[in-house]
C-alpha cells in the first residue's frame, strides 16, 4: 500500500511538472535554469544581460566571423535567412525575448488567458510580450509561417515595440501597416511576409481563434534554429544570427581581431611590401612582429578602443 501511494504521488508530480513545461510562460528561475551558461548580469525575467559595450562592438561583425566562432564552439544550427527585411542596409543588435504562437485552440486559449498567473498581464496576447520588453531587447517570435489573417504586429504594435526597446524585431509571421513601420526610423526587421489582414488572437472577438500564444521566453524555434532568451541577435545583409550570451564577447574579440589583420594586410599589400601569397599564408614571424609593431605605431588611430588593442598586445607576448 505505502509503495502504491508513493508510485502515485510521483505520478502526480511529474505530470504536474509537464504541465508547467509545456505551458511554457516561463518564470525567471525557469529562464536561469535553461541558460545556465551565462554567469553575467540578468534582467529581473531571468534573461542573461550581455554588456552593452559588447551590443556596441556587435554592429561591425559581419555573419561569417560570428559563424565560424558559433561553429568552433559547437553551435551549428544558429543562422536563418529567407526574410522580408525592413530597413534593408541597418544592422540589427539587441538581446532576444522570445515567444511562441501556435494555431488557435479555444480550450487551451481560455486556459491561459484565465490562469492567474497571467493576471497581471494587459490586452490581447500579442500585446503580453511587448510589454516585457527592455530597452536594446529584440522581441524574437515564432508564428509558424502564418501570413493571410496571421499578423500580430501592425503599426500600433510596432510603435509599441519601438518605444520600449528601441530596437526591431525578428518574426516568423507576416506584419501588415508596413508603411506605417517603415516611418520608424532604427525599427530594424527581418519578417517573413507583409500581408494587409490582421490576426484573431482572443476569444473576445467572436472570430475564428487563429492562433494562441502558448510560450513567452522560453525556447523558440525561429526556421532552422533554436532562439533562447537572452540570444544575442546580429541581423544584417538578410540573414540573422542567434549568438549565444555566453559566446557574445567572444564573437566581437574574434571580429576585432579580424579586423585589425585585414587592415594591416590590405596596408602592406598595397605598399608592395608583401605579396598576396605572404599575407593570405600562414603568417611568417617576421610578419607577426611587424604586426605587432604597426599596432603598437597606430593604436590611437584604429577604429576599436585603446585597451582592445592594448589588450591583444599583451596577449601576443
């Protein structure tokens, strides 16, 4: 008898356990649990906080250098074009809030939108995690691809969004009021479809229930890729990039060191000093010092901060 009541509140508690995994409204310490990578500053959400001077030093990393440090470090599945892009030629940057929809089920919509838990929350659910947002944050949503009678976003919206974050959004969905977007001059975007419908998210419309929120920053899928909360997002040149917090610092030293390579080399190419064999080789330690000393000469002139340069200075030596 005592082994049966023992088997039976195990029972009830893993299934109480994967309700509240599948229900997927994360809690901070859900979100700090799934990121336990980051060991920085975290929004009161949970979500990791990378420092806004890596946010800064992001913008002039391009794909392939984020791609290659992601690849080295395991990461494979972390890049996803094909997007409708407003604002095409600016660079997206900021840290990711996710959410997820799914096609609309009114017993599982009304389950949600009467859990207590969401009590607090105002407006119809496109509206949850747009109020969440903080500034530099990039609201990173999965609407499944749905485009006639699937926006969500629309100029009202949009201008919410903007005027919380400061920032764009990365949404596999359709986005009507374009040009209404469009008027929002930093408010970057990589969409899948621009449609002039609008979605029926809430049971209050009386319409066909087309699609219902069912995570908000937790994992979402985003095409190819898994988003977390807290991603550092790189969008530009029509692809976007989902770099891991832990892996954001990382990235940008990778890049300034590129950088900083390819500037010395396009200089002594074009001095005739070396040849293109010499500087697309391996690099002889005669180069290297030169290297070393074209830093050194021009360290208050290089387009990254004085201790970046003094700091790969030092770890040369």
């Amino acid at each position: 008898m005592k082994l049966r009541l023992e088997l039976i509140t195990v029972m009830v508690l893993l299934t109480a356990t994967v309700a509240t995994a599948q229900q997927g409204f994360f809690t901070p310490a859900d979100v700090i649990k799934y990121t336990p990578d980051w060991h920085g500053d975290r929004f009161p959400d949970g979500r990791p906080k990378v420092p806004d001077d890596v946010l800064d030093r992001m913008k002039t990393v391009t794909l392939e250098e984020a791609w290659a440090v992601l690849q080295q470090n395991g990461f494979m599945h972390q890049y996803e074009d094909g997007w409708l892009s407003i604002h095409q030629g600016k660079v997206l940057v900021g840290r990711a809030l996710t959410a997820t929809w799914m096609p609309g089920r009114p017993d599982v919509q009304k389950l949600i939108e009467t859990d207590p838990a969401n009590a607090h929350r105002i407006g119809g659910m496109n509206a949850w995690p747009v109020d969440m947002l903080q500034k530099r944050d990039v609201y990173v949503c999965d609407h499944f691809g749905l485009k006639e009678a699937g926006p969500s976003i629309g100029d009202n919206v949009g201008n919410a969004i903007y005027a919380r974050s400061g920032n764009g959004i990365v949404y596999d969905g359709a986005v009507r009021d374009i040009n209404g977007l469009n008027e929002l001059d930093n408010f970057v975007a990589f969409v899948r479809y621009y449609d002039p419908s609008h979605h029926y998210g809430s049971l209050k419309t009386g319409k066909l229930l087309n699609s219902t929120m069912v995570s908000i920053n937790g994992p979402t899928r985003i095409g190819h890729v898994m988003a977390m909360p807290g991603d550092v997002i790189l969008g530009r040149d029509g692809g976007v990039m989902f770099i891991p917090p832990q892996l954001a610092e990382q990235v940008v030293k990778t890049s300034e060191a590129t950088h900083l390579r390819d500037m010395f080399g396009h200089q002594r190419l074009q001095e005739g000093k070396y040849t293109a064999g010499q500087v697309d080789a391996h690099w002889t330690d005669a180069i290297e010092q030169d290297y070393q000393q074209w830093l050194k000469q021009n360290e208050d002139h290089l387009p990254f901060p004085k201790a970046r340069i003094e700091q790969i200075l030092r770890d040369h030596e």
